[in-house]
C-alpha cells in the first residue's frame, strides 16, 4: 500500500492527542490505578490501529529481540548503559567485552527500535526505562530463567503437542522432560543445575514480594487455626508450602503472625 500523508485536520488532532497522552503519563505517575488504565487505553487503541501484516511482522521479529537483549545482558552492556552518568558510545561500550564493534551496533539498533535503550546520536546509546529495570538482580534472574528453560519448553511445545495428538499435559514425560531431553521433572532438573535453581528462586522471592500475600487477602483463623490439631506440640504442623522456594512466603506469614502455632514447612 502506497504510504499517504494525513490531512491537515487529521495531523492537528493526532497533534492534541499526543500532547495529552504525554500530560496524562506524567499525571498518572503514583496513582497505580490510573496508570493501568492508561495503558489498557493505549493498548487497546495500538491493537485497533495496527495492521494485521504489521502485528505478524512484530510475531517475527520478537525472538530476534529477545536474542539481542540476553546478548547485550550476557556482554555487560545493559549494566554499562545503567551505570553511565550520560550517553555511551558503541566504541567505549565494546572495550570491557571484547565483542566485534560491528555486531554490537546492530545488536544495540535492535534494541532501540524497540524502545528498551535509546539512540541519542551516531552509534551512542543511553539506557531507556525497560534497560534500567534490568538494574536489579532478580529482573536479569528472571529473564535467564525464562529464556534458557522456559523459551526451550515454548519452542518444542508445538511437536509435543503434536506427538500427543494434542492431548492437555497431565503426567511425565510432559513439555519441559520432551524440550530438555531430560527424564527430570523442573525441581529435580534444578536441584542439578545450582545456577538455574539461583535464578529461579531469586526472581520468584521478588516476584511475590512485589503482590500481596494471600494470608493478607483471606481470614487466616478461618483457613488455619480453625480445627487447628495441636496435640503434638512444637512438632504439630501448621502448614507446608509446596514448591515454595527458599521460603520466602512462609517467612513473611511468619513475621506477620509470629504467634502463630505449630511448625511452618
């Protein structure tokens, strides 16, 4: 489709609804609910414009992006961009990693077309909003963790699925045995593998901190202590936590409730 300019009518009131999208960004800011709905507007009106060839190119194109981004995690530049008092160049970002100057520049074009770093010049770059949230430990953790065990599971989905003859994963050897090559369930795979049993529990231990905690959401007498069999004591058991990481719901209910009986698992 041949590309056509927008009527004079039409630029001025594509003109007013930028300028109040940029004031109802910075007005929304602290108000968590308003934010949200401003992003539902925003993406709402993002699906009904986008075209259907456009919205399949972005199908094509993410894997690439998210290629770049572990590439650009693994060689330190995320961490360079984040630390930088101003703008780096591609020059002075490649001489800590070693990496070809010329692959860096197209890795880096990458992720500014896509918004996470922002090119502010010739080959010079400076970290955008999604760049700086990958400033913290369990952000890198759990991007690790999903592309290196979680992208493998998704990618072979579709031929297990098809071996099955589509049949909803319900025993072993499910999605993540079949990916991996593995006769390990997820845990006993992590239990062998130290650095991806880090990532995970690091990234989950953030995750949950950042939501509320069910104990805070629903009448703990009711749900616990109710019928609470505690006869054996200090070795009664009030609760285990199944696949509960390194413990980290079980020490918050612990601290909120310290006198709570029986053993926490």
């Amino acid at each position: 489709m041949a590309a056509t300019t927008a009527s004079p009518l039409l630029s001025e009131r594509i003109e007013v609804v930028k300028k109040e999208l940029e004031s109802l960004t910075i007005s929304t800011k602290g108000d968590e609910e308003a934010r949200k709905s401003l992003l539902a507007v925003s993406q709402q009106t993002t699906n009904a414009l986008q075209s259907a060839y456009e919205a399949i190119w972005r199908f094509f194109y993410e894997p690439a992006l998210t290629a770049s981004l572990k590439i650009a995690l693994d060689l330190g530049i995320i961490e360079q961009l984040n630390n930088a008092q101003g703008p780096l160049s591609a020059s002075t970002l490649i001489k800590s990693t070693g990496a070809d100057k010329v692959l860096v520049v197209r890795l880096l074009r990458t992720l500014a077309v896509a918004g996470i770093i922002v090119e502010t010049g010739f080959e010079t770059y400076q970290a955008g909003p999604v760049a700086q949230g990958f400033a913290t430990t369990p952000s890198v953790c759990g991007f690790n963790f999903i592309f290196e065990l979680g992208t493998s599971v998704f990618h072979k989905l579709p031929s297990y699925l098809s071996r099955t003859h589509y049949k909803n994963p319900s025993s072993s050897p499910g999605p993540f045995e079949y990916a991996l090559d593995t006769p390990l369930s997820l845990f006993d795979y992590l239990k062998q593998h130290p650095e991806q049993l880090r990532n995970f529990n690091i990234f989950m231990g953030d995750h949950r901190a950042t939501r509320a905690d069910w104990f805070d959401l629903h009448p703990v007498n009711e749900i616990l202590y109710s019928g609470f069999d505690n006869s054996r004591g200090s070795e009664s058991v009030l609760m285990v936590d199944v696949g509960g990481g390194s413990g980290y719901n079980l020490q918050n209910f612990k601290n909120k409730h310290p006198d709570a009986p029986g053993k926490l698992i």
